[in-house]
C-alpha cells in the first residue's frame, strides 16, 4: 500500500542565544530548522527595545552585518549601536509554513569610566608628590606613562600599576609629564589627561 507522506513540521532545532561582549568583538547569532520543505529562506529583523513589537528586516545592503538571510547572523559591536536591541529569525519553508525564532538580546559591555581625574602639581624638589586616578569598570588595571622633563617628547612606561603614581621632585622633573591607561577586564581602556609636575 502507498502510505501518503507526510511532511515533518517546520521546527527550529537550534535557537539563538543571548550574547554578552565588549565594543570591537565580533558576534552571532544561529537559527537552525528541521522537516518542512526544503529550501528554507531566513530573514534576521531587529527590534529596539522599548519600540513596542515593531520589528525590521535588517537589509543586505545595511553595511554593519553579514548573513542577515541565512542561518547565521554576524556583525561586530560599534560603541553606540546594537546594546538595547534584540535579534530574531524568520524562517520560511517552501510549502510556505513560517517559524521564528526566539528573541535574543545583545549586552554590550560598558568600558571603564574616569571618574576623578588626575592634576598637575608643583612641589618643593625633595617632595614626594602623588598623581592619582579614579575610576569605575570591571577588573581595573592602571599602567602610567610619563616623560623625563619638559624638553621630553617620549612617554615611557612606569613600573606603576596602581591608581597612584608616586614620584619624589628634583631638579632634572621639573616639567615631567605624566598621564594612566585604565584597562578593565574585558579589554576597554581609557587615557586620562595629561598632567605636570614642576618646581616650585
């Protein structure tokens, strides 16, 4: 006897996942279908957050992404863009049946922020002065940076790694420059103003 065929729904058997990641780090997003009717067409949409249940296609030609009609949709995280939207995939068969997929969210890690910047001081030579930073992140680190004297155009790298750079005054730092790189844990730095040391 000829048993009719019968078609496996239309099922998403891999669903997209929430992702976490720092600016610059390259992300994605997979949807897998099974049963239906082969070829599937995908169409990844984006939805800000707070924009009630508008949804958009993200085009082919949108310049900031790749693979917005297969699978696998990727992109690298901007600084402003993407960290309040969520992703989803719409998933056609050839007979026509539709499926979508979870809605997923991208978290976009904050960098470190400089909170208390660093000054530029005076001190009598024998003093020992002190250039401190604050800051907020995760896992801080601090390198410092400075010159020899005011003629000095080259910065190099202390052996400080703290939030503060001690330094006794002489004659020959008169000028000094000296500015800190906070990294947090994830890779995110930023530079504080650059300061002076000089002779009172």
């Amino acid at each position: 006897s000829d048993e009719a065929w019968v078609e496996e729904p239309l099922t998403i058997v891999t669903q997209p996942q929430n992702v976490t990641a720092k600016v610059g780090d390259e992300v994605s997003f997979l949807a897998e279908v099974e049963g239906g009717k082969a070829p599937y067409t995908y169409q990844w949409q984006i939805h800000s957050v707070g924009n009630g249940d508008v949804w958009s296609n993200i085009p082919l030609d949108s310049g900031w992404a790749s693979g917005q009609q297969t699978e696998m949709l990727s992109f690298v995280v901007g600084q402003y863009e993407y960290g309040n939207y969520q992703y989803r995939c719409v998933i056609s068969d050839a007979s026509g049946n539709k499926v979508t997929s979870n809605a997923v969210t991208l978290t976009v890690k904050p960098g470190p922020a400089i909170t208390t910047q660093p000054k530029s001081l005076t001190a009598n030579v024998g003093d020992t002065v002190k250039f401190t930073v604050a800051a907020t992140g995760d896992g801080l680190t601090y390198q410092w940076y400075y010159t020899d004297n005011a003629s000095d155009k080259t910065f190099s790298k202390s052996s400080t790694t703290t939030a503060t750079y001690s330094i006794q005054m002489n004659a020959a730092r008169s000028g000094r420059k000296v500015y800190c790189v906070i990294t947090d844990k994830y890779g995110n730095s930023v530079k504080t103003n650059t300061v002076t040391l000089k002779k009172k």
